[in-house]
C-alpha cells in the first residue's frame, strides 16, 4: 500500500457515507468555477438528501429534553421486610449488581428549544436495563395530574399549546379547558406554585404518578406508587427570578446536569415506594387509582427501596437523547399495571408514538435497545438491522410453536397474578371524584411565600381571560378552600380590566425599543 492509500484509510479522514475519501469538501462539480452544477455531484447530492433528513418528528409533549446515563442499585428490603415478600422483580431482589439506567428530563408543553424556566411540569423518565430486559418508569416531577381519563388527553394538550391560527401562547385557551375539568385543581394547585419551575434537573423530584402493582412469587399483588427524592436536597423558583434566569440562559437546566457529570459531581437519587393492598378502599374519600389525588404519608409510609446514581453524559445528544424511547407498559416479571384508566390509556399511546416517532424498529437502536439477549420472531420493517437471531434456532422458522428449530416460551418464574374483576361495561366517571378536597389541602400546607407565589401567579394569567372563565375558576378555588379562592378574586378584581400582560408589553417595547437603522 503506498503513502497516500495509507493516507486516506486513517482513522481521522473525512469520508461520505459509503466509506470514500472525501477530498474536496469546499466547492461541488462545476462547468467552470462559476456554474452551472452537474448532476453527478455525488458527494454532495448524498450530504444535503441526509442533511433534509436529519430530524424526525418532534415529540408532541416532551420536546425539550436533557439525559445521563447511570445506574440503580437496590436496598432489597421495605420496611425491614425482604422486598421479595412483595415483588419478585429481579431489578429490586438482586441487591449485589448494579442495574444500568438512562435518565431522560424534560418540559412537557413547548418546543425542543424552548426555555427550561417555563412553567411546566417536568418529565423524569427512567429507563432501566435490567437482567430480564426494560423496564420503563415514565413520570413527572409532581405527584399527580391534570386529568383521569385518556378520552380528554389530548384536548388537554390541545388547550396547553398555541393557538392553532396565531401559534401565539394563551392562557385563556389553557383555563377555557381546565374550568371544565375540576378533577385539574390540585395538579393548577401545584403547578402555579413555585413547583411549577423546579431551579434545576438535579435538584427535582420525580415520581411515577400512577399506581402500579408489585407481584411476588405466589402472585399476590399490592399497588405501589413510586417517588425519586433527590440526595441533594430540592430547590424551586419563584417567577421573578426565572425570569431573570431567562434573560441570561434558557439552557441552564440542561448544562448545570452536563457540568455537574463532567466534574464528577454525579446526582443521586433515592427511590422510595409506597404500598396499598390492592382493592377499592372504600374507608378513603378518594379512590387510590385516581391520578389526580396523592397518598399521603401519614396513612401510607414511604419507604426507601434504592439509590440512583447519574455518572455519564451522554456521547450524542440526537443518538441518545433524542431517540430514547419510553413507554409505561414497558415492565418486567414483578411488575404490573393498576386498573388506573389513564395509566392504560398511556400504554396504548406511549409505545404507538415510538413507533411513529422513531421507526418500527425503535427498539433495536442502542440506547433502546435491552441489555440481555433479544430472540423474538418480530422481525422485518424499516432499518431492521439484526445480526443476533436466537442462538439454536432455525432460521427458517420464524414463528410459534414449531417442532422443527423455533423459539420456545420461556417458564413463568412464579404464580400467575390474577386480580378478579366483574361490572357492567360503562363510560362513566369514577364514584369517589373529590375534586377540591387535596388541592385545598395542599394550599394549606404550602409556605407563605408560595401561597404568595400562587396566587400571584394564578391572578397574572387568568386576568387576561374572559369573565366567565375567571369566574369558573374562582369557584373552583373556592371550593377548594374559602381563602384561596378568596384571594384569586380579590387579585383579579384589584387587576381590573387591565388585560395587558407582559407579552402584550413586550411586544409594545419591541417597537419602542428598536433602534432605526438604513437599508442596504
């Protein structure tokens, strides 16, 4: 091999797709140095058709997004008791290895480029590879959520995203919704506090919202609910000074994560559970299913069950942040679903929208991609790329069961978990709604300064609405607790039909603020 053959097979050499030596990467194939181009500009006509295609569907909640790899290891005991005795989760009984994770945070409403000082709930999702494959824990930074039935999901996010004509934000779209939907005023509770705008990634909560279920061996199972709880303690914003924040860096959430890896001062969180034998529960004044209502420590003790520990940023942000792809019905054997309607309704969803989003074959790109061996007769589609088919089986049979070389099903590793469900088919809210009770509850147990903060923030974007919707909004309160919805009145009263908020005046400062300059 001469010199330069050697030249180009080095490692630092630019080259197209193919693998052939670019060696011109500043002019295309030209007649003369002036044009016209010519068609054979392969190397060109190959980097702009990939350069068209480099993004793929944004996701329609979740854009904005930051990640870091890590892992996750068990205590293996609740209370004192061995884990074993409620889940035979390997991911949770094994405490000697320590289970690689994946960690992805985001805003939920905006863009992928929009600020991380907006008010939004924050998504904390955990994908977790364990030794019997994925297992997804897709959560938020609060506890609960807006609504209880996957029918009005996505005419919640419609209301929560511009205007379809303007594409301009409105509030008035956001309450027009939320002051039909009562079951909203505890997540609107917590969301117009200061925990609507946790100060950083690392220093959040995070949680899995639903009940799950935990089964163990003899197939017993008990609802659980999840909570992250950060080592290094949980700090909130006030609206001004995200604001302030803003002006100077609408990035700061996802670089203050990337920095904090890099110089070793890795995140950790503790996961804690708390468990509620399965059943209707009728002695509670709320149904434990209902996403919308929190279980209170009091009655249902957290318990610590592990450590989370995020040391590696990622390597490529669109490779594995972008294209991680979670979905909570992804649970291994131990886990299972509640009969939450919502979490059912996110299961459909969550996975559909991969599919869509990423390809048919999502789950054979690394960073989705589990950590054990895969062997599944699911094959074919876009980009299918496998090479690592079942080790004994026979290629030419791609289906089950067979005799002759196909994969076999695997043993159940315990009893068959089988809840006992009867009633009449029916499309009909649940019979505990309690609507006000925790959300008035919470506003009591608040501080000062974010009961100050709440209201505040509440009388700033309903008073650019409409009366009528004001005025649902304020019954609601009201219901909730007298003091509440007292002071949200007397705010918007005090605001008067002074509708001008601060994008109004930004708009009026644009203008004032602009300095002439000549055509060129």
């Amino acid at each position: 091999m001469n010199e330069q053959n050697e030249h180009n097979q080095s490692e630092d050499i630019l080259t197209n797709r193919q693998g052939h030596p670019v060696t011109d990467n500043q002019n295309v194939r030209t007649v003369g140095n002036r044009g016209p181009t010519t068609l054979e500009n392969y190397d060109f006509l190959e980097k702009i058709s990939h350069f068209d295609r480099e993004r793929i569907p944004e996701r329609v909640v979740h854009a904005r997004g930051a990640g870091a790899h890590g892992y996750f290891e068990s205590y293996g005991t609740v209370n004192g008791e061995p884990i074993s005795n409620y889940t035979r989760a390997k991911v949770f009984t094994n405490t000697e290895v320590q289970t690689p994770v994946f960690v992805r945070f985001s805003t939920v409403v905006h863009g992928g480029h929009s600020p991380e000082t907006l008010r939004d709930p924050r998504g904390f999702a955990v994908k977790f590879y364990t030794e019997d494959g994925n297992w997804d824990l897709v959560g938020n930074n609060l506890k609960i959520f807006f609504i209880r039935d996957p029918l009005k999901f996505p005419d919640m996010v419609h209301s929560f995203k511009p205007d379809p004509v303007t594409n301009l934000s409105d509030p008035e779209r956001m309450f027009d919704f939320l002051c039909q939907t009562p079951e909203s005023a505890h997540m609107v509770t917590f969301l117009f506090s200061p925990w609507g705008i946790p100060a950083n990634y690392r220093e959040m909560q995070g949680s899995g919202v639903h009940a799950y279920k935990w089964v163990n061996e003899e197939g017993k199972g008990v609802l659980v609910k999840y909570h992250w709880e950060p080592v290094q303690g949980i700090k909130n914003l006030a609206q001004k000074d995200a604001d302030k924040l803003q002006s100077m860096n609408f990035n700061h959430a996802t670089q203050d994560l990337y920095e904090a890896i890099e110089k070793g001062d890795y995140p950790e969180w503790e996961l804690y559970v708390q468990i509620m034998e399965d059943g209707e529960h009728p002695e509670l004044d709320f149904d434990p299913l209902d996403p919308t209502k929190l279980w209170y420590k009091d009655q249902y003790p957290w318990h610590k069950v592990g450590k989370m520990v995020l040391n590696k940023n990622p390597e490529n942000y669109f490779a594995e942040v972008e294209q991680v792809a979670f979905g909570t019905g992804v649970l291994v054997d131990g886990l299972d679903f509640s009969d939450d309607k919502l979490l059912q309704g996110r299961t459909f969803s969550y996975s559909d929208t991969q599919r869509y989003r990423v390809g048919s074959n999502y789950l054979q790109l690394p960073i989705n991609k589990p950590k054990k061996h895969v062997a599944t007769n699911q094959s074919g589609g876009q980009m299918d790329y496998r090479t690592d088919f079942g080790k004994d089986q026979n290629p030419h049979v791609n289906y089950e069961p067979s005799l002759i070389g196909g994969l076999k099903e695997a043993k159940n590793p315990g009893k068959e978990h089988e809840p006992y469900v009867e009633g009449n088919l029916k499309r009909e809210k649940i019979s505990r709604e309690n609507n006000f009770g925790q959300a008035g509850e919470t506003y009591r147990r608040f501080n000062d300064w974010e009961r100050d903060e709440l209201i505040s923030n509440l009388v700033g974007a309903l008073s650019v609405c409409r009366k009528e919707i004001q005025d649902r909004m304020v019954d609601i309160f009201t219901q909730c607790d007298e003091e509440y919805g007292r002071r949200v009145a007397e705010g918007l009263k005090m605001a008067g039909n002074n509708s001008e908020n601060k994008m109004d005046e930004a708009v009026k400062q644009a203008e004032e603020m602009g300095h002439p300059s000549d055509p060129y």
